[in-house]
C-alpha cells in the first residue's frame, strides 16, 4: 500500500512538473524567437549569481520537518521565522555582491538583473510551513495545484514584457512572478498564522547545517560552468549553452524528479528496515532509470530537430552541445534517489560528503577542459564526470544499505541493452532518412516512434514487466 500511495502522490508532482514544463515549452518557445542568445546570456548569468547564494543561505524547512516524528505549531514557527531572516541575509548579500559581480564580468546591466531576480528567492523562502503535513501524507495535490497557477502567471507576465520591449526582463519576469504565486498558493493551501520563535530551533540545527552546507557545495557544481564561461565568452555563446543545457534537464526535472520526490517520506516510514529500504530503492532506481535512459538518448540522438523544432534555426549552434549534455544526464536519477535516501534516513552528511567530491573533481576537470577546449572541453569534461560519479552513487550504495556492485548491475542491465538497441535502431534510421526532403516533424516523429519501439520491444524479450493495480506498482522480472 505504501508503494502505491507512493505512487499517487508522485503522479500529482509528475503532472505538476509536466504542465510546467509545456508552460515553459510554450515560454521557450515564444521568448526563443523573439528574443537572442546574448539575452539569454545575461539573465543565464545573473541567475548563477543568484542562485549561489540562495543556496548559501538555504534554510531546509520542509525537509527538516518532514523527518521529525510529530509536529507542532511551535515547529512551523520557528521554521517561518528562520524563512524570513534568511530572506533579510539573501537581500543584503544580493545587494553587495551585484556591483563587484557586473564589474568582474564588465556588464553593468547585470546589476539591477541580479537585484529584481533576488525578490523572487526571498519571496520564494517564506513559502508557508505548513505545507509540510501534505509531504509527510505524500499528497502532492496542492502542489500540482500551485505550481501550475504559478507558471501560467509567470508565462503571462513574461509574455507582456516581451511585446512591450521589455528584452531580456521577460526572463526576469517569469521567474518572479511564478516564485511569488507558488509561495501565495502555499497559504491558501496550508492556512499558517506566522508567528516568530525559535523555541525549536534545536530540531532543526543539526539538519540544517549538513543540508545547508551540502546545498552550496551542488550550486556550486551547477553554476560553476556558468560562472567560467560568462567571464570569458561572448553572451550569446553563453546562451546557447545555458538553453542547450536546460533542455538537456527536462527528463529528470519534469518527469523522474518529481516522480521520486514522494521517496523521502516512503524512505522514512520504513527505515528501520534497512533491507526492506534497500530493496525499496533498488525498485525506485529501476523505474527511474526505465524512463531516464530513452529520454535522455533520444534528445541526444535527435538534438539538431529538437533544438529546430523548439527554438528556431538561430540555435542550430546549440545542437552539438544539447546532445552531448543530454547523456551526461544519465547518472541523475542515481543521484536524486539517492538524496532522497540519505534524507530519509538522516544522513545529510553523505549528501554532503558525495557533493563536496563531486565538486572538487569537476571544478578540476571542467577548468581544464575549458582552458584547452573552450565550451567543448567544459562539455567532454561533464561527460567524464558523469562516468566517475555514476561509479560513486554505485559505491555509496553499497556502503549506506549493503548493496553490492552485482546487484545494482543486475537490477539495471535489461534497461542498459534495451537502450543500447533503441541508440542502434534510432541511428540506422536517421542514415535512412539521411538526404530525404522530410518535414523536422515527422522526421521526428517517425524517429521517435521507431526508437520507442525497439525499446519498448528490448524490455518485453528480456522479461521485464509492469505490474499495475491491487495497491501495487511494481516493475517485474518475469524470466
């Protein structure tokens, strides 16, 4: 019954995420077209800055909640007062870190960018506590419910500022604007009278200092190419890679992230069981991996159409590095199963500990493959990250629930063949189709559906199944 619980609440999220993400389809779409790469550019820079220091500051409110056995209202008091002096340390820190940062980039347009964008994190912090009961019932219904109004908010507003000229604050616009509303639709939802105290403060130290801390180390890894690049390169270059790279994040951001959200409070309620999780997560990564693996190949297979068919020709430039970014998301799922585990079973310390070295080799590798290689040599640089830490997610497994090499190859081996044939099929008909005066469209449909197939075809040989009703959702071997 918990894994089908577990079910349901994801499929609030996976929806929630969906329809955001054909929201910003639909942004993308618009502000592709009618804006450059050099606006992307800026606002891709400013936001780097940004998000750095929200996660410098990041108090983790509902996941420190979520793991105490009871609640109180004393709980959600103290959480909400360490939301709103977050939100005063992020405002000032923003404030002095926007003129030094446009001036090592030598763009003074980046000031007020970096300051507006700072109202949608503070604003985001104070999302009300309450919120967390829903979590801990793995009822993500409201949360489907807010974030969706939020994008549609945002879309609108971006909408207006571009066809009143506004450039690149349409970006700006949409970010605000849907971290406003998201955190609005939270007290509708989950009515909090704010209070300030601190009385709990002791619940939440401990926690909040190994989250925190392993928090700015995974902006840090994310934002570090950004940060390299926009300091050495034209905007417009920077653009292409910020929206190549974005792209290349919709399978575990729209789909496989929010399908493994819900995790943490499944993790939670039997982690006293160490087999049982150890089971549980070995089920979890193999339905992630099931959808991650043709999701992530198939972009990459087909990034000159996606990139034409969602952009516009003026991002042709921005194919190569959508398709080689799409497989260096392989490991995520891995590693998203894996924060949800250590979460749950209270060990932000390995979470830590996995970010830090994460860090380390890729500020390594990344420096200098971008000294030799410029953009390219960061790209090949995250591809070989993505090898190394797929290896050490492997590792950490074994170490946190006894899970050995063997086992997790044997868990997921159906699913790496299976995408092994749909990369052969896939590429054996686009030398097909080579030279063909075929519309992108159905080009891409006809790829999509042929690459699917054999894929589809490959799981059902080796025996894999799924299993689907009763209170159960399981994927199967039946061999």
């Amino acid at each position: 019954m918990l894994a089908f619980a577990t079910l349901r609440g994801a499929s609030w999220l996976i929806f929630s995420r969906l329809f955001g993400r054909v929201v910003d389809f639909i942004n993308l779409l618009i502000l592709a077209r009618l804006l450059v790469p050099a606006d992307f550019g800026v606002t891709a820079l400013a936001m780097a800055l940004v998000l750095i220091i929200d996660s410098i500051l990041e108090v983790p409110v509902t996941q420190a909640l979520v793991r105490l056995p009871t609640i109180d209202k004393q709980h959600l008091d103290t959480g909400f007062t360490l939301a709103v002096l977050r939100g005063i340390a992020v405002a000032a820190l923003t404030i002095g870190c926007a003129w030094p940062y446009s001036w090592i980039n030598g763009d003074p347009e980046l000031v007020p960018v970096v300051c507006i964008l700072a109202i949608g994190t503070v604003v985001k912090g104070l999302y009300s506590p309450a919120m967390v009961y829903f979590a801990r019932n793995i009822d993500f219904r409201p949360t489907f419910i807010a974030e969706t109004t939020s994008k549609v908010c945002g879309l609108i507003a971006a909408i207006v500022i571009v066809y009143t000229e506004g450039g690149y604050w349409a970006l700006v616009a949409n970010y605000v604007v849907a971290a406003s509303v998201t955190t609005i639709m939270s007290y509708v939802f989950a009515r909090y009278r704010p209070a300030f105290s601190l009385q709990r403060l002791g619940d939440f130290a401990g926690f909040m200092g190994w989250f925190t801390a392993s928090q700015v180390v995974s902006a840090l890894n994310w934002q570090y190419d950004r940060l390299m690049i926009g300091a050495y390169v034209p905007k417009a270059l920077l653009g292409r890679y910020t929206v190549a790279n974005d792209v290349s994040l919709i399978p575990t951001q729209s789909f496989i992230g929010p399908a493994l959200q819900p995790l943490m409070s499944a993790f939670s309620k039997m982690s006293s069981d160490r087999a049982r999780v150890g089971q549980a997560f070995l089920k979890a990564i193999r339905i992630a991996m099931l959808i991650c693996v043709p999701a992530t190949l198939g972009i990459a297979l087909t990034a000159d159409l996606v990139t034409n068919l969602l952009l516009g020709p003026k991002w042709a430039e921005a194919a190569p590095y959508l398709a080689m970014l799409s497989i260096s998301m392989l490991p995520v799922p891995y590693f998203q199963t894996l924060t949800s585990l250590s979460l749950a079973l209270d060990r932000p310390d390995l979470l830590f500990r996995i970010n830090l070295i994460d860090f380390i080799l890729r500020t390594i590798a990344v420096t200098a493959g971008f000294y030799f290689f410029s953009i390219e040599g960061v790209i090949y640089a995250r591809l070989l990250m993505a090898a190394v830490m797929g290896a050490y997610y492997v590792f950490q497994l074994r170490q946190l629930l006894n899970l050995g090499f063997r086992r997790q190859i044997r868990n997921l081996w159906k699913v790496a063949v299976a995408g092994a044939v749909m990369v052969v099929a896939v590429y054996w008909l686009r030398m097909q189709l080579a030279g063909l005066e075929i519309p992108d469209f159905l080009e891409m449909v006809m790829i999509a559906g042929f690459g699917a197939a054999a894929y589809g075809a490959t799981l059902l040989a080796l025996g894999l199944r799924l299993k689907l009703g009763g209170g159960r959702f399981e994927l199967f071997d039946a061999h």
